[in-house]
C-alpha cells in the first residue's frame, strides 16, 4: 500500500506541475491506466455498497478520508476551471 500511495503522489506532483504550465503535458495515459488498475484491484474484494460509510476505525482511515475530501474538492475545481479555459489535464477525464 505505501508503494502505491507514494506513486499516487508522484502522479499528483506531476498532475500539479500540468495544471501549472498551461498547454504542458506531464501526466501519462499510463499514469491514469496504472491508477485504474489499482482501483479495480483494491475494489474487487468490496461488497458493493449499500450505504453511506462515515469516517471512523483509525487514524489512517480519517487521513484517508480527509485526503478523498480534499482530493474531490480540488476535482470539482478543475472541472469549473475547464468550463471556462482549456484544461490538459482534463484529457483522461473527457
């Protein structure tokens, strides 16, 4: 796990540097394939689910959590971001 979330990280330095130099393109369609497959993986063995989950179990749980909130705000920011100038890193998305 901390492999993958070390990764992860580099992939957002690299998405940040994107988003900073605009028309730039950093961030791989392997990146975003490799993230993917990770997804997948650590959600194949999940029930589905049925309910809203609140944070709660442990410290890196509530870290995770926080990162997730952070992370889906920062989403929704490049999302209104592209409705108005053109995005790169919006590509993998669209």
């Amino acid at each position: 796990m901390r492999a993958v979330l070390v990764d992860v990280q580099h992939d957002l330095f690299d998405l940040g540097g994107e988003m900073a130099i605009p028309g730039h393109s950093i961030v791989t369609d392997a990146q975003v394939a490799r993230l993917e497959t990770h997804t997948e993986t650590f959600n194949a063995d999940l029930a589905p689910l049925k309910e809203f989950i609140l944070p709660a179990g442990s410290r890196a749980a509530s870290l995770a959590h926080l990162a997730r909130t952070v992370c889906r705000r920062a989403e929704r920011s490049v999302v209104a971001l592209a409705r108005t100038d053109q995005v790169t890193a919006m590509r993998a998305s669209t």
